[in-house]
C-alpha cells in the first residue's frame, strides 16, 4: 500500500516522534510502557503505513462480499439487511420457553436461538436418575417430539430461522424440528435454520460430551450429507469458538482451533464422498464477543480471510459461497461479573459493537443477570434493546467496514491470522484436529492461557472494574428468574403420558434399524427421524449411540 520514499519518510517521522516521546518517559517515569489486549498480545504505542507497507490491498482486504471476503461476506453489508438479532433462550418447560419465544418476536427478536437443559444436552431424559435436580434449571426441558411441538406451538417454522445450540444428541433434536415442521404443514426443505452439531469443540472445551471423537464426527457428516440432500436451506453445524473462549482460550487460540475444527470437518464429509461445494455454502461459524474491542475486530475479519484461502486453495472449492464464512456472534459471557452487575450492560454493549463492526451476521446480547441466572424478561429486554440502538441510533451501519485501512486494524488482523496458522500447522503436522485432542494439545493451550490471565487479574496487571478495582462492600439487589421446583415433576409426567399413548412395538422397530445404521455404513438421520415420529425419547436413541458406540470419558489433562 505504502512504497518507497513514502515509507522512509514516515519511519524518519517516527524516530524524531519516539526521541520526543523518550523525554517525556523520563520526566514522567510512572507512565506504564506495556499495554496489550485481554489476550496479552502487546500492542505497539503507535501504528503507521510502516506496520502495512507490505499489504496488498486487492489481494488482502478487497471489497465487501469479494474474496478474501476480510470486509464481510455481503457486498452492501447492513446496508442491505442487519444482522439477525437471535436472543438464547431457554429455561423451565417447553410452554414456558413458548411464552418467552412470543414475547421476544413481539419486541423485535428476528430469530429463535434454543437453550436446552443439561440433561438434554448430555442426551438423558428428565426421568432418569442423572437428570434429578436439573430439569429446566440451564435451559429448556426437551425429552420427546411432544416437548418440541409445544416448545414452537404458534410459530411458523417456515417464517423464523431457529438456532439450536446442542451436539451429542444434536441429530435428534434437529429431527424433532423437522417433525414438527411437518406437523404444520411445512416441507422439509423450506425451513432454515442452524444446529450447533460441533462435537469437536467439546472434548476441547466445553465438556458436554457422549460418545468418542471418531464416531461423533462420523454423524455430523451424517447430518451434512442428509441435509445437502434433503433441507438445503438448513446450516448444517456451526463451529463454535465461543466455548472456547469462554474456556480461557486467548483470541487466537478461539480463532485456531474453531477453523482447525471446521478443516476436520470439512476433510471427513469430502472423505465420504460429498463434494465440497454441495455442503460448504450451508456450514456456520460461531464466535466470541470479549472486552477487548479492537482484537475482536481484526479476530473476525483474520476469521474470514483464512477460511476463504482454506477452502480455495486447501480444498479446492469452484463456488465462491464455499470460500465465505458466515457467523453468529455472542457476546462473552466470562466477562460478567456478578459484583456491579449493571457494569454488565456496558460491557455487552462494548462487546456487541466490536461483533458488528466485525461483521457478524447474526448476535446475541448477553444479559446483566446472566452471571446469576437465567435472564429474567426485563434484563433479556434490556439486551435486545442494545442491539436496536447499535443498529438504528450509533450510524455504524451507515458504511460498510468503517475500521477498514486502520493501520492498528489492518495490523492487528494480519497478527493474528499470521499467529492462527501457526497453530493449525501445527495441528496439521499432529495428523489433524482429531489426532490433536486425542493428545490433549489444544486442551493444554487452553489451560496454560487461561491460567495466565488469572494471574494477571490477580496481580492487577489487568482490570476488571468492581472486582479487582473500584470495589464496593454494599450489595446491588438484582431480582433473578426462579425456575418453580414442580418443573420436574410435570416433566417426568409429561414423558410417562407419551410413553403410554405411543405404539411401544413401533418405537423398538425404529431404534433396531438405528442400530443398525449405527454398526454399519448407512446414513443414521433417516432412522431418527422415523423413530422421533413414533415419540422414542431422546434417551432411547442416545442409549443406543452409548451401546454402539461407546462412551467418552475425558482423560482429565493438566
């Protein structure tokens, strides 16, 4: 960008400027010399064209919706359409849940985004033994089709675009969507949406596993293959760094390991036999949203660039919707505290901001009560109302990629698509992703970052106002949603009551064709959906992918 005499110029400018600068360090010696992100990437003092003198605009930063898509993925951005303000909701029962739904679509929401209790996620029903005492405490109750036709009773599935964030059992709930989709009428193939479906992720960071590595991968790529060829308006998995971050990983490290994970994937479906671009254009990505704004900016934009070349040049994919990442965003939610908790607001707003000029194309605002428990409908309220008054009242949508050019930005990008291909590399010369986990490698990445900044928050070299500075010894009341303790009871119910008006002889027939889609070759989502039809739980079919399969149990790394 910059050449020649233009360069020496400047870099003469900044040595007269730095000699200055020495002086006033001398006068003023306790002025702090060393400033770097939440992350601990050191930051120079000053940026100039010096720090991009090599870059090529066409080839580096290009046009919005233009490989290597590093200024978004659409040409006229949010010019044309905002992003979809998709709010994470779930708690208690499914008709609790519904009431939420409705309301957040009345205030604006423009998309459904599903949080599942813990036993769902785990792939137990609320009757059995490992659910007691946690039945729609995190999230929503989901044990049968029934649970997911009242979870979406009076929302046309064809007009909402829903998120579910679950993955061991990630196939069946999304067949129980289907289902449902088909109960109002609705066509397989005209329902859109995205499931998480990240299994990877898991054994690196959030922990909600099932089965082993191998096989989890084996029905994600059931999942792409079904849905490239049956509900081709469906996002297929998204790969999740938010976890990740919120695990302890530093920027890069979320950055690394999710395209990492998104390069496992992609490998084993084109390992199968699919061609890359009959799935590559429906996969999502799913990012973090920390405190540190600028880092999270060049995060998304390095995002984007890298998994463009990947896809072209690793991959060799033809269509350019194959070389574009597109992403959910949700803001961090290890960045709440639950001293000051209105201090929260800011921070999410700070968070979101640095989301959408990233360019995120869907977000999620975290509550200030979030740290203390579910949402109550005011601070949820609250968080939505964020994301309205960054798109209609700041005017940062007014111009696509307004950081753009920033010699910081365009520095900061490079940086750290530059430290995110080490890493995936190096896990490249591991033998993969897989083989990397297997290893505990990017477990122990995490580990050793996380603990870094603890220290650092420890010693004070980092601030996190109301806790470790500006403190105050007197409570701030914060009323909080209360889950009711007969949610369990009516649950428990609720499954008997299925398990009674189904045809029993039919559900067996349904989780022996599973099984033995399962211990074979065959392709396991139309054998889920078949049996989700006939009500089998979602602990029915789970207990079938243990048995076959087998259980994962994690190593436990330090």
């Amino acid at each position: 960008m910059f050449k020649g005499d233009s360069i020496k110029e400047v870099k003469k400018g900044k040595e007269e400027w730095e000699g200055n600068l020495a002086n006033v360090f001398k006068k003023n010696p306790e002025i702090k010399e060393r400033f770097s992100t939440v992350s601990d990437l050191e930051i120079n003092r000053l940026y100039t064209p010096e720090d991009v003198s090599e870059f090529d605009f066409q080839g580096d930063i290009g046009f919005p919706g233009e490989y290597p898509f590093t200024r978004g993925v659409q040409p006229s951005m949010y010019r044309g359409k905002t992003w979809t303000m998709r709010m994470f909701s779930g708690f208690g029962s499914a008709e609790d849940t519904n009431k939420r739904y409705h309301y957040l679509l009345s205030q604006g929401q423009t998309g459904l985004s599903v949080a599942f209790h813990m036993p769902t996620l785990m792939g137990y029903d609320s009757d059995s033994p490992m659910a007691a005492g946690e039945v729609g405490r995190c999230g929503v109750a989901i044990d049968t089709l029934k649970d997911m036709e009242i979870l979406f009773d009076g929302i046309p599935l064809d007009k909402v675009t829903t998120s579910m964030t679950i993955n061991p059992p990630a196939a069946i709930l999304f067949a129980m969507y289907i289902a449902v989709a088909e109960k109002q009428g609705v066509n397989k193939s005209r329902i859109g949406g995205t499931i998480q479906n990240d299994m990877l992720k898991e054994f690196i960071a959030q922990k909600t596993f099932m089965c082993p590595p191998r096989p989890s991968v084996r029905v994600i790529v059931d999942t792409i293959e079904y849905c490239t060829k049956e509900v081709p308006r469906w996002n297929t998995i998204s790969i999740s760094g938010y976890h990740i971050r919120e695990a302890g990983s530093t920027a890069v490290q979320e950055l690394a390991f999710t395209l990492a994970d998104g390069i496992g994937y992609v490998q084993a479906a084109v390992e199968r036999g699919i061609d890359v671009d009959s799935f590559a254009p429906r996969l999502s990505f799913f990012f973090n949203a920390h405190i540190d704004f600028f880092e999270e900016i060049a995060k998304y934009r390095a995002a984007r660039r890298i998994w463009a070349r990947v896809m072209k040049e690793r991959f060799k994919a033809k269509n350019p919707r194959s070389w574009l990442m597109r992403f959910h965003t949700q803001t961090a939610g290890c960045s709440l505290t639950a001293k000051q908790p209105y201090n929260n607001v800011v921070r999410t707003a700070f968070e979101a901001l640095a989301a959408v000029l990233g360019g995120t194309q869907s977000l999620h605002t975290n509550s200030l009560d979030e740290v203390l428990a579910l949402p109550s409908e005011e601070s949820v309220t609250i968080a939505l109302r964020t994301q309205q008054i960054i798109a209609e009242e700041t005017g940062v949508i007014n111009t696509i990629d307004p950081l753009g050019g920033s010699y910081f930005v365009e520095s900061l990008t490079n940086r750290m698509e530059e430290e995110a291909m080490a890493y995936i590399n190096k896990i490249d010369d591991m033998g993969g992703i897989i083989e990397a986990i297997e290893k505990g490698y990017p477990q122990k990445e995490i580990a050793n970052a996380s603990y870094h900044y603890q220290q650092q928050i420890d010693k004070g070299d980092k601030t996190i106002v109301g806790v470790n500075r500006y403190s105050q010894e007197e409570n701030i009341p914060i009323e909080t949603l209360k889950i009711p303790h007969d949610i369990e009871k009516r649950q428990i119910e609720r499954i008997g009551e299925v398990k009674e008006n189904r045809d029993s002889t039919k559900v067996e027939a349904c989780l022996d064709k599973i099984r033995g889609a399962c211990e074979g070759s065959e392709n396991v989502m139309p054998y889920i959906l078949g049996a989700v039809r006939e009500y089998a739980t979602l602990q029915e079919i789970c207990d079938v992918f243990r048995d076959v399969f087998g259980v994962y149990h994690d190593p436990g790394m330090f």
